[in-house]
C-alpha cells in the first residue's frame, strides 16, 4: 500500500496553516449535515450559513484532503474540451442546457469574486487559462466552446498560432481558446479560506468519520466512528472519490482515478520570460491532455494520470510527468522534481457532472471531472439555492438517482483503457501532423 503524500504535495508547504478541527462528539443537531470539506462542501456550507441554515460539516481526515486539496490549481470555467456542448446538451436535456452552460462559464468569476469578498490568501491570479489546440479536431472544439458559450452570454476568446506561440513561449500549437475569468490559485489555501468564511458565517466544521447513515422522522440521523450522533433534516455528500462504503450507491457508480502532479525547482527570471510569461495557466486539449502552470513560488506544476497504478506510481510518474514536460517545451535549462503527490478524483464516464437524489433528504453532487475548482464551487452554490429554495430550476443539471455500472468489473479497467486509448490517439495525430 502505497504511502499517502497529502503532506508532500506544494500546496501544503505553501499553505497557510490551519487549525486542527474540533472532534465531532455526543449528540449533535442540524438543518444540513454536509459530509466532505473540500471544494463543493464548503461552498455550500457557506451560502447556506450565509442565508441563516443550522449547517454542520464533518469531515474524515482534514480539510481539503482529496481531490480538493491535490489538483493542479487551475480555475478552468468550461466543460472538458472532449464533451462537445452537443453531447452535454443531449445528456441533461434542452431544458437544461443553457443554464448548465452559463453555470460553468461563470464560474471562474464565482471563484476570483469569492476569493475577493472574503479575503481568502490563496495566491490567487486571475490571469485568464488558455486551452490550446494541437490538430484540427482541437480548433473544431475551440469554435465550438466560443460559439455555444456565447449563445448564453459568455465570452471565449479565439487565438491563432502566433498568438499562441507568444503566450506559451514555445511553438507546437494551431490556436488555443482563452478563458479570460479563469486563472491559478493555491487550492489547499483557497479550501482552507473557504472553510474559514463558512465558519465565522455559522457552519460547525467537525473532524469525525461518518460511518452509519439511518433515515429518522425529521431527516437523517447520522453516526460517526467516535461515537457521535448526528440529527439533520437533510444531508449533502460531497465526499467525491474518497465515498468508501459510505453510500454503495454513490461507490458503484463513479470511476475512480488517480491524478499525480509534481513541482519542479524555482526557476531564474530568464525562463519566467520566456515560458508563459503572463501566467496564464495552460491546459491542452489533447485526450491525454498536458497542463502547465507557474506556481507562485515560481515553479513549473504539471500533472496528469498514469496508465498503472502500484507501490512506485509516485516515483515513476514524477519520472514520466518530467520527461514529457522536457519534450514539449523544448529549450528548458535541467529540471528536477522537488514535489510530487497524488489523488483520486472521481469520473463520471461521460465527464458530465451529476446532482444524485438517493432519497428522503440526502443528495449527492459529484462528477467535476477535472474542472473541480471552478465547477465544484458553482455546484456547491447552486446545491445550496436548491434545498433553501426546493426549486430544480436553480441546479445546473437534473436532479436524477446515480446509476451503477452495468459490469462492475468494466469500472476497475475503465481508467486504465481510457488512458491507453487517450495515449494512442495522441501518439496518432503526431505522427498525422508530422507527414
């Protein structure tokens, strides 16, 4: 079993340390018990502690400890680039789509603006992220992502080879799509900013792992394995990956996979001018895509998932995730891997996210899909509109019962195939682009 490396991540050694949380104990009352304090928890928790809910958290290790807290830190406000808006619009239905795009093209300026209004140190820069196209099927996606955002209002940005030549500082693109609301923070440190403002708002933030779930008479009553008992009106899991045997429904119906992110050492100022000087975050549009960011202690990140996991995945990726930062940006001085972590986020197989209702108060909001910053907090807002208010109307997506894999032993595969088949589509518009 392969060590956990929360702790050797950048994030955590840039971070703002936080307090440890107070164990949940005895008997304890809520209007929504939220199990998960990371990205979606805690933005919910705030809008609903904001609008004077009864709000508790309990969280099984600390805050932001999944995916929350170990992603690449890119605010990404758009869909992944391989659903069309065509495919999104059919999966939640005509009704649906227009108010599930404005929602995630808005949620870049959701996140800045937050971070704003409270205040939350997060080293935050919104610079705008640039989503660059290496063949024709990419600059297909950029017209469509620009076409279909602006039908609801938002603005997407086109820009051509040289344009994006100039904003990488390196040459190997055709266009790229720039999202100008979207940006790079410290996620750990914005998730910590989070649970802060929801606690000076009301929310009761408890460390405790849930570990039964009994529908009561008014709601739900809930109990940890420190013996503590929780009664709640309604629950919201925002456990992502990390489900467990919580809630078998949520576990069987979600692909989980590994991500792993490494940060090289600072580099001088010659090469901050030279590659992505303004900083703006780079996220390619490849099936296995390549990202790239400045941290702010000025180090390159970038990340992705591997093919196999096992006891050296950490180390062999590292190796993996530099030598292909070496071969596309061609010209970097000698690097070396100085952070490198890991975590499980969860997919959905058609990279849509879901609201799940699995009955008598208790909902299930997942499914980011690699889009967990920006679309984790609109979800996290919208889920907190729609149980204040009880109207679908103010959810992105349908409100609808997860459904398991009809073969079970396809999900243990599934990450596996979809990365192999990623790679060799890849390996096969090169060779395309080359004749």
């Amino acid at each position: 079993m392969q060590r956990d490396t929360f702790e050797q991540s950048l994030w955590s050694a840039l971070a703002p340390t936080s307090a440890e949380l107070p164990p949940a104990q005895g008997l304890l009352h809520a209007d929504v018990t939220i199990i998960g304090a990371g990205v979606l928890g805690l933005s919910a928790a705030l809008a609903l502690a904001e609008a004077g809910c009864s709000i508790l958290v309990v969280e099984a290790e600390q805050i932001a400890f999944g995916a929350s807290g170990r992603n690449t830190g890119f605010v990404v406000p758009s869909l992944k680039g391989s659903l069309s808006l065509a495919q999104a619009a059919k999966l939640v239905g005509p009704a649906k789509a227009d108010s599930l795009l404005r929602a995630v093209g808005h949620a870049g300026s959701l996140v800045f603006d937050l971070i704003r209004r409270l205040k939350i140190d997060c080293s935050a820069e919104q610079t705008g992220v640039v989503q660059a196209a290496v063949n024709d099927a990419g600059l297909a996606v950029i017209d469509m992502q620009v076409r279909g955002y602006a039908s609801v209002g938002v603005t997407l940005e086109a820009a051509d080879a040289e344009r994006i030549r100039t904003i990488t500082g390196f040459a190997g693109y055709r266009g790229a799509l720039i999202v100008p609301t979207g940006g790079q923070i410290n996620p750990l440190a914005y998730v910590r900013g989070l649970a802060t403002a929801a606690a000076a708002a009301g929310a009761r933030i408890y460390q405790g792992r849930v570990a039964s779930m009994q529908p009561a008479a008014a709601g739900w009553c809930l109990r940890t394995t420190q013996g503590a008992e929780i009664h709640t009106a309604k629950v919201i899991s925002a456990t992502n990956a990390m489900v467990g045997d919580l809630l078998p429904p949520v576990a069987r119906a979600i692909i989980p996979l590994q991500s792993y992110q490494i940060a090289t050492q600072p580099l001088n100022e010659d090469v901050r001018r030279a590659i992505l000087p303004a900083r703006q975050p780079l996220v390619d549009l490849r099936n296995h895509p390549f990202a790239l960011r400045w941290s702010p202690d000025n180090r390159l990140v970038t990340g992705g998932a591997a093919l196999f996991d096992g006891g050296d995945s950490v180390a062999r990726m590292a190796r993996f995730l530099l030598k292909r930062l070496n071969r596309l940006v061609p010209g970097l001085p000698g690097l070396r891997v100085e952070h490198a972590w890991r975590g499980a986020i969860a997919g959905t197989g058609d990279f849509m996210p879901r609201v799940w209702d699995l009955g008598h108060g208790l909902f299930a909001p997942i499914g980011c899909n690699g889009r967990g910053i920006a679309l984790s907090t609109a979800l996290g807002s919208c889920m907190a509109q729609y149980l204040l208010t009880g109207d679908p109307h103010t959810l992105p997506v349908p409100v609808t019962a997860p459904r398991p894999w009809r073969v079970p032993v396809l999900k243990g595969i599934a990450p596996s195939a979809w990365l192999m088949q990623a790679r060799l589509k890849d390996w096969h518009n090169d060779v395309k682009s080359k004749r």
